[in-house]
C-alpha cells in the first residue's frame, strides 16, 4: 500500500483499558541475538473494535545478523515474504518502505544498497534513515540517524552503501510526531533501541499513525527511533528460524474486508536478517 495515514485510539484505549497493553509472553529466544515478545493490543475498528490481537516485536542483534536488502528492481520481481526469505536465506524479513503508485518496484523514500539504487530522492518529508553496511569496517554495523536532530547525517549517509528512508513514527527525544486521525490500518515499523538493537515491529491490530508511535513509546522498548514502513494488508513480517515459523500479516482498511485477511501479499522491497 502506498503512502497513508491510519486511525486509532491509543488515547481513549487509555480509558477503556489498562494503561499499558497487556503482553502474551516475555521476551522468547529464538536463536543468540534474536527475540520475539508479542504484546496485545485492543482493535478498535468495526465489527472487530474490543477484540485483543497482537503487536509482535522481534528484537535483532547487529552481531548475530547481517541486514541486508532485498528487492524487485534487483532481483526481477515482486515476492511474499516467505518467498523472500526462502530467496535471500533470511530467517527474517519485513517491508523496507511504502512503494510507489506510479511505479511499485520503487520506494517513496530514498532506498539503496552497494548492488541497486531503488529511489536516489531523498524525500524532503521522510526524517528517518536507517543505515547498514559500512564502507569502514571500523564504524558500526548500523546506524539509525534522525535528520531533524542529527546535523550530520548527510555524511553519515555516504558512509554506508544500504540505506532505507521513511516517516518518523517517533522522534530520537520520544515524541511522538503525529496527530490523532480517523484512518485506521495494521502497521509494520522498523526501530532501534538504545542498546543498538534493531527491531521490526508487526501490528496487526489497526491503528492511527498517533496510537501506534504511541504504542511503542509505552511499550518497555526504550526506542530512540521508529520508522514506519507499510500499512494495511502489505504490511507483513516473516520469521523462520530453529523450527519456529511466525507468519505476520496485515488487515484491510475497510470494514467489508475486515478480519478476512490470511496471506502475504508481494512486496517490492523488504529488510531482512542472515545469521553471521
């Protein structure tokens, strides 16, 4: 799904349930490095408004995995992200950024690696980059930079041949950036911590922009950034490491569709991880 805002009420969840979303389980270890913690949130869209589904969080260590790109414009086409994983030799995998309406194999946002470059403009409204694969050995594996906090980020962005651009859920201060809205979707994210951990975040429950940057402030996360990458039934997360299998899907929009969706959609452009 292209560039839009949802809807939600974190807000009002505040009133109508417990301030803070109950979570299903503590921090599971997949493998060294990597955790999966599912944390409940009320819907609150339609027939479905009240019903508790899950915001699943999986939680990277840059040591363990290699992050890498996958997409359409360098690989030759569009595939579900089962079918990236299984493609790329990802144990996990979620959207990189929305796409294009004009032309789906590329992003909104700035998007490249050292093999394709996906968009080469960086959009003036997009403050979120994430950075990987250093040209120097000697600097970090990743880099998450602000562009309304970090001065230079200009630079830090031609240390690094991936590159991911897309909206700032929440600022690297934890604010959260939006206004409440009466548009409503599931939603994936991309995220750091301030251990340098990367997380993809997974929200099948539909919410504004505003509920789910508010979400992951509450939640225990301890973020310095989130980016959001893909809403509504496009918006999607794959996990497939040791024996464990965790397929993410999104919802529609409408209230016509709602709760009916079960499968992957193709998705252009994906992060995904590889063991080191």
């Amino acid at each position: 799904m292209s560039a839009f805002f949802l809807r939600a009420i974190f807000s009002c969840l505040v009133l109508c349930v417990p301030a803070a979303p109950l979570h299903a389980e503590e921090w599971r270890v997949l493998a060294p490095g990597l955790e999966l913690r599912e944390f409940l949130i009320p819907d609150q869209f339609g027939d479905l408004a009240g019903q508790q589904s899950a915001m699943a969080v999986l939680r990277i260590d840059s040591g363990n995995y290699d992050v890498a790109l996958g997409s359409a414009l360098g690989t030759g086409r569009m595939r579900s992200m089962q079918e990236w994983a299984r493609h790329s030799g990802f144990v996990a995998v979620i959207n990189a950024g929305m796409f294009r309406a004009d032309d789906r194999m590329r992003s909104t946002g700035y998007m490249r690696d050292a093999n394709v470059i996906i968009n080469s403009f960086i959009h003036p409204n997009y403050g979120a980059f994430l950075a990987f694969h250093p040209r120097d050995p000697a600097l970090p594996a990743l880099r998450w930079v602000d562009r309304k906090s970090d001065a230079d980020w200009q630079e830090v962005l031609a240390d690094y041949d991936g590159i991911i651009q897309n909206y700032r859920l929440i600022s690297r201060e934890r604010e959260n950036l939006w206004e409440q809205s009466d548009r409503r979707h599931s939603g994936a994210a991309i995220a750091m911590d301030q251990d340098g951990r990367l997380l993809f975040v997974h929200c099948r429950p539909r919410l504004s922009l505003h509920e789910f940057a508010q979400a992951l402030i509450d939640l225990p996360l301890d973020l310095i950034g989130a980016m959001y990458v893909e809403g509504g039934a496009d918006a999607a997360m794959f996990v497939d490491v040791n024996g464990f299998v965790g397929r993410f899907v999104g919802e529609y929009r409408s209230d016509f569709f709602q709760g009916s969706n079960k499968n992957f959609w193709p998705a252009p452009n994906v992060l995904g991880i590889r063991p080191k």
